[in-house]
C-alpha cells in the first residue's frame, strides 16, 4: 500500500513526497482511512511507529475539506504531556499542510505567555498544547475552544502517569460534546479506558503492537559497573573512546543533574535535560548538542519524548528503565536511516533484573563485557543483606527505590527523610499532642508533598 491509495489530498501528497515518505506504516494504513469517515478512535501504538502522521493528515485534510464556524476559533486541539512532544507534532501539522489555507499554534509552559496570546490572536485553527498552560489560557479567556471539531490525546498514558488527568477532564468539560475524539496510547491500562469512555461514542479500536525489536545497525553492549562508580567509568568510556556526541539516560531528573555535573568536573561539555528545566534551557541544550558545542546530553525518558537528532552514534543507560520497551526506544535515537550506531548499558547489581526483562522482550542476549578499570574508582565493601550499591547511591541523592510500575517520570521528585525519633513513652499511639499553636495548615501545593519541615516521605508529581 502507498499514500496515494488512502484517498488523500494532493496537496497533502506533495508534502509526503517532498518528506522523503512514500508508504504509510501499520499505524497509518489503520487509523488514516477510519478518521477520515469521522469514527473516534482508540489506538495503542508507540512513538516511533509514525503514528503522529497517523492523526494529522486525516486531522489537516478534514479540517480543509470543512468551512470554518467562525474566523479565528480554534477548530481542532491536541493534547501532548511534553513540550517537546507538542512541538514535534505542531512542526508536523506545519510541514505537512504547508500547502493548505490552515494555522496552526503550540502553547505550552515554562516560558513567557504573551507571545502566545498574541500568536492566539491572529487565529489558529489547530492548537497543540500540553494541558496546564492550556488551562491558563483558558482562564485568562485568551483561547475559546467552544468550536473544536476534533479533539487528540496524544500519549494519554504518559499524560496520566504525569498527574494531568484532572486537568484532561477540565479540557473536555469546555469542549462541544459533538465532536470527534482520537485517543493514542502506548498501554490501554484500565484507566486509560475508563478515560475513553467517558469522552468517545463507539471508538474503533486500533492495536499495532509494541515494537520489540532494534535497529540491525546498533550494536549492543552490557557492563557489569557497580552503581557508586558508573559516573567514573561513564566519564573513561566517553574520553577513551572519542566519543563526540552521546545521549545518557537516567531514570530521574536529580540523578540527570547528578551525572552532567560530574561529566562538567572531569573536562566533558556536558548538559542536563528534563522537566524540571525551563523550556529555554531545554531549548539551549539541545542546539548546542547538535551543533556540537555539548558532547553529552543527559536526559530522562520524558524530556527525550520527540527529540529527532540525526546520526546518534552513541546511546548510554546510565540507568536501565523499568519497563522493557523504553529500552528499544532509547537505543533506537541511534542507528537511524541505515547509519550504525553503539548502545551502552552500565548495570549495576540490583538492575539484573531489569536486564532480564529487556532481553526477554528482545528475545536475544545483550552482550556482556567487562567495565574498564578506573583507577582510583573502587566499588565499596559488599553492603549488608538490606542494602545495595545503587539503594546506597540513591539515598546519598535523595531518592527513594527505583518506581515499579511504568511511569513518566514520576519518582523523580521523591525524596527520603529520616523518621523523627521518639523518645521513650513517646510512640506513635501515646505521642503527646501538640499545643494549637504550633499546629501548622497542611500544604495546599498542587504537587503534593509535606509541609516544610515536616518529616516523613513526600511524594510529588512532576510536570510537563
């Protein structure tokens, strides 16, 4: 099957061709032909498997074959859990209707809203925005949504896990009812249906199966590195190699933080990347990585959602993910377009497992090999039966145990507080009260978490 058989525009077809593109995917033959005929839908399909073309061009050539309802109304809005993803997929809408009379805007958070506004005055047809900042827009009444006529949820399951469900219900409470709702989501957990059903009429269900395998030009390698010590091995793999350009993944945004100082105090232009920086910052990282004047960029899985950099050559989990097929995407931002590409595990003890589960969904053995030795870099004495190196390592940065259950980076932000100890007679049940007045209000911040000084764990959501 190619595009020319799917019934689409040729003004959409000149932009396919003039992409490079010449048949659709798995994703893209399903979902193309049923949004066009005006069902909602319900997709499971991963980043990577072309599924953004997969809403927009319906989405563009229905919006063009349609008049508008009134000048300057926005008449279709998608919904992305990053800043990086909603830019990826406005630059999308734009590059394939560059020949159609339709515009299109992105407003997101962590920069100035003003230029948005004014962007929003002009008009747009198609607005891309992650959920927080469109509610800010909302209510400083500088966006109507009264008129979308297709509403998107793009990677619904990460917008959950990030703690946007509620805001997502507030989205679809100022939409019209009659409208069409395309759903895509890499899991269809049960809350993700539940979602579904309260927004969609009928949808079609669309499953193309999560991709499980890697790119033949990347090679795979696992070392065996003890968690206190991959930072200087990290450091010996990259200088000893002549690396030049490397994307490092961890699992949360502090350990990000953690490993480009270190790589910034042993002479290696380093960069961090996740969403706790502001979108400038993230913005800036990412060109000077490009344009080489940054040798390595850490980043977390969340903030990687949506970058696009050409001729990768080396991919390094610094930390291996928690869920297997995070692996395959991470690994896959090297050896694109026939080029060859090195992907690097550093696994310490307490991940074995985790590399079981990859190689189990790979259906293969990744390769071991013995870490280069770092002098000066010795592993400590063997912990004790109720700790590990790496539980060791997170408690002196402030973590709590790895998150079990697939998450975006959610955990990142949790932190470890010793427990007040009680004095004799002073146990949890016979604990004296305290007098009024020291009573504090408990803490009414949107992320969650203990008032300031109070002990405990807090456990907080991180956004977009």
């Amino acid at each position: 099957m190619n595009f020319d058989s799917m019934n689409l525009d040729d003004a959409l077809l000149r932009a396919i061709a003039s992409l490079g593109y010449t048949s659709p995917t798995p994703i893209q033959q399903q979902a193309i032909p049923v949004i066009l005929s005006g069902r909602d839908i319900l997709a499971r399909a991963q980043t990577g498997t072309g599924k953004t073309a997969a809403f927009t061009l319906p989405l563009l050539q229905t919006l063009s074959g349609r008049p508008a309802k009134g000048a300057k109304r926005v008449r279709a809005l998608v919904l992305a859990p990053t800043r990086e993803l909603a830019m990826q997929v406005c630059d999308s809408v734009r590059d394939y209707g560059r020949r159609l009379p339709l515009r299109s805007s992105v407003i997101f958070g962590g920069v100035k809203i003003g230029p948005q506004i004014e962007h929003l005055r002009r008009g747009a047809d198609i607005v891309v925005a992650t959920p927080g900042r469109l509610l800010d827009h909302v209510s400083q009444r500088t966006i109507d949504l009264s008129a979308v006529e297709i509403l998107v949820l793009d990677e619904a399951d990460r917008m959950l896990d990030m703690g946007f469900i509620h805001d997502i219900r507030r989205v679809i409470g100022l939409l019209p009812k009659a409208r069409q709702t395309l759903l895509f989501s890499a899991t269809l957990s049960s809350e993700i249906r539940k979602l579904a059903a309260t927004m969609q009429r009928d949808p079609v269900h669309i499953d193309v199966k999560p991709e499980t395998t890697t790119a033949e030009g990347v090679s795979q390698l696992a070392y065996a590195v003890p968690a206190d010590i991959k930072r200087p091995v990290l450091s010996k793999l990259i200088r000893d190699g002549g690396w030049r350009q490397v994307l490092v993944f961890t699992r949360t945004k502090h350990r990000a933080n953690r490993v480009a100082r270190h790589l910034e105090d042993d002479g290696i232009a380093s960069a961090a990347i996740h969403g706790n920086k502001s979108q400038n910052a993230r913005t800036r990282a990412l060109a000077d990585f490009k344009a080489g004047r940054v040798r390595v960029l850490v980043a977390t899985d969340i903030a990687a959602r949506g970058l696009d950099i050409e001729q990768l050559p080396h991919v390094v989990n610094f930390e291996l993910p928690n869920v297997p097929e995070d692996y395959v995407h991470r690994i896959g931002r090297t050896g694109r377009a026939g080029m060859t590409g090195e992907a690097v595990s550093l696994v310490a003890p307490d991940e074995q497992g985790y590399l079981r589960d990859i190689e189990r969904l790979l259906g293969t053995k990744v390769p071991r090999a013995q870490a280069p030795v770092v002098e000066g870099a010795e592993p400590r004495s063997a912990p004790g039966p109720r700790t590990t190196p790496a539980r060791d390592e997170r408690r002196r940065e402030g973590q709590g145990r790895p998150p079990r259950a697939r998450g975006g980076e959610s955990g990142d932000s949790r932190t470890f507080e010793g427990r007040r100890e009680n004095k004799p007679g002073q146990g949890r049940r016979n604990r004296p009260a305290e007098p009024a007045s020291r009573h504090k209000p408990r803490s009414s911040h949107r992320a969650g978490g203990n008032p300031a000084g109070k002990p405990g764990r807090a456990r907080r959501r991180s956004a977009s």
